[in-house]
C-alpha cells in the first residue's frame, strides 16, 4: 500500500511512512540545535558579530530581545549583558574544570577486546570502535546514580582521541575527559544557551551537586552544545500488536502523533504471557540488526581488519532503558550452523563493573564474555533508547 507522507506530501510505501515522517523532524531538530551552537560560539568568540538568523531558530540567549527578531536575516549587535556573565563562566569553567579520574588500562581496554574476540573460535565477525576509555561508577561519588554521566564520559574519551574536529570544541577545548561535577556545569551552560528547554524545565535548570540520574536526553543536549551532531532513537515494544510491524517492535518519534494508539488487550493466561516474552524478544532483534547496521555502515572507515575483527572509526553508542545505561562499543555476529539464523552480541561497557576486574577478564580472556557480552536473549526491557 501507498501513503502520503503528512509533512512533505511524497507517496512512500504504508509500512515505511512512520519512518519516513520522523527523519523530517530528526533532520530539522538537530539543523536547529547545531545552529544554535554556532550563533552561541560566536557570540561567545567576538564582542560584536554579524550573525545570521534563521527564523526557525531558538532563541539562543534568553532576555536577548535582539535575537526574538527572526525575520531580519542579519543583525549587528554587541553582547548583552546576560552574553557576558555566560561568557565568563564559561571561561571560568574551562580554567577550573577536573579531569576525570580513572584506572587506566595500559594495553587499552579495546585493544584487549580486539585479541579477544580474535581468539574466539568459530565462524563470527566483530566490528568495534577504535578507542574508549572505560569509566566505572565509584561508591564514594555516584554509585546508584551516575552510570549516565560515565557513559557521557567514556563516548568523550572516543571523540577527544579519534575525532580533532571535535576535541578542538569539545569542553572548551581542554583536551581531557572532564569529571561530573564539570560535566554538570557544561550541562547547565547548555540549558542557559537555550537548548533543551523541556530537560532544563525538569531539572530547574539546576543539575551542578545533584545526585539525579540522567539520560540519552542530557547526553545529546551537551554534544550539540558544543556543535557536535548527534540524536536518539527509540526503541519501544510497549504498542499493541496491531501499530508493530512483524517484528514486534517500532522506532518511535515524533510520527506518533499521527497514529491511533489502541490499548492493548489484557493478559489472561500464562500462554499469553510466553507469546508477550515471545513478541519482546523478536522485538529485541530489531534493536540489535539497528546496532549491526549502525557500525557496518558504508560511511565507516576500517582502521584495523583482522580475520575476525573489524576495527571502525564509529563513535560508541550511549544505550538507555529504564533503571541503567551503558556504552555499547561493537556488535558481533555469529554465523548459524546449517542454515540456522544468525546470533548477534551487543559488545557494552558497564559503568557499574570495575574497571581492574574488567582488565583482569579480558587480559586472562575468562570470564571477558559474562561482563561485555549481551545477546538478544539478555535484553529484556520493553523499551530502549540509543544515542548516536
């Protein structure tokens, strides 16, 4: 079957229009934010700037009236007195910012990964990202809590080291991984720059000391701060049957507007249940050939090829569901025998492990696959959300 698509008029098959319609808003959401960014930098770079404003952009300084007039397509004006008290902080704030502490690993946590996975035997490809740091949660800081702004930390390890564009912006250009209190302080500079209004709201704009968990939200709002792209996709398998596909499972955004939700129909009988769990799990694999195509993409450029190993320059993932997060950093696909269908690992880096514990299992190779590996079977949480 044949659909307009609501928001460009285009005929698209029925199946792929939900798709279709939401990288509409996806383009548009993340054109408007690294806008954004770039109006902010300047403003924070020249003491009177020409700037170009698109009139659907935000409005990047609150109580600067200058910049509310969207229609003019150029304005000259000096800083506002709110422009200055950001531009200091932010100077002060890249002077004071800590570097994160960490247990390093001398061999590299993804070049152990590598020889492991290399080891393996049987017939499988890997693909991982180049380079990560892995920050685990410390009991005397932000156990319970802090595995989003660990995740946050481990994804900047990869950008410093493998992306120059981008350590060149990033924190201020400072060069290091900053600790979480910074981390907080970047955040809250976000917010007062205009981006996010819905997560400042929630937060009060307050997040500095706060021991409150955070998420994919907060991750994508502190990377496009500072101009770097970036957006989440939801993975959800809470619809009833009659809105998911075969697989059981959709990817949620702002097309859901324009479907008729229905409640779905109560259980009532342990056979249902199993045919729920059945329905969870094919939704799962959904989640996970995402993953898979995510980092074989054509746009990702091999820097290592082993016979097995396949080392990409994609950045790791931030991977959300309710009560945890953690990176994932490579996917690994193992081949079914006699025409059995293939089995897919998620490679993840778990805020929660110890770092020494992790070094100690992937330097022996026992016991490396119980803390980094995740099968499909493993994923039992009915929604997900991936960061990009």
């Amino acid at each position: 079957m044949i659909s307009s698509c609501p928001i460009c008029g285009h005929q698209v098959l029925t199946a792929e229009l939900e798709r279709h319609a939401n990288s509409h808003f996806d383009d548009d959401e993340v054109q408007r934010d690294m806008e954004l960014a770039q109006l902010a930098m300047a403003a924070e770079l020249s003491t009177s700037t020409v700037v170009d404003v698109p009139q659907h952009s935000k409005r990047p300084f609150p109580n600067d009236d200058s910049l509310a007039q969207g229609a003019s397509s150029s304005i000259v004006r000096g800083p506002s007195p709110y422009e200055n008290v950001l531009y200091e902080q932010i100077s002060c704030l890249v002077g004071a910012q800590v570097r994160s502490k960490i247990q390093r690993i001398e061999a590299g946590v993804m070049n152990l990964l590598r020889s492991c996975l290399e080891s393996e035997g049987g017939s499988s490809t890997s693909i991982i990202s180049g380079h990560v740091d892995h920050h685990q949660s410390l009991s005397s800081e932000d156990k319970g809590w802090g595995c989003g702004w660990r995740n946050i930390q481990m994804m900047s390890s990869h950008l410093l080291r493998q992306r120059p564009e981008t350590r060149e912006v990033l924190f201020g250009g400072c060069g290091f991984v900053p600790d979480i209190p910074s981390l907080q302080r970047w955040l809250e500079i976000a917010w007062d720059k205009g981006f996010d209004a819905v997560g400042a709201r929630h937060f009060d704009s307050k997040i500095y000391g706060v021991k409150k968990w955070i998420g994919t939200s907060e991750c994508v709002t502190l990377l496009r701060s500072f101009g770097v792209r970036a957006r989440i996709v939801d993975f959800d398998s809470t619809e009833s049957s009659s809105l998911q596909g075969k697989s059981g499972k959709r990817v949620c955004g702002p097309m859901d507007k324009y479907l008729i939700k229905t409640n779905p129909l109560p259980r009532s009988s342990s056979l249902e249940l199993s045919q729920e769990d059945a329905e969870n799990m094919r939704g799962q694999q959904v989640l996970v050939d995402w993953v898979w195509n995510y980092f074989s993409s054509k746009r990702a450029d091999v820097l290592h090829n082993s016979k097995n190993v396949i080392i990409s320059d994609k950045t790791p993932l931030y991977f959300q569901h309710q009560g945890h997060s953690r990176t994932i950093v490579g996917i690994q696909k193992q081949k079914g025998n006699r025409g059995s269908q293939d089995r897919y690992n998620l490679l993840v880096l778990d805020p929660g492990h110890r770092t020494a514990d992790l070094e100690r299992s992937l330097t022996t190779k026992k016991g490396w696959p119980r803390l980094l590996k995740r099968g499909v079977h493993t994923l039992r949480k009915p929604q997900y959300q991936v960061h990009q």
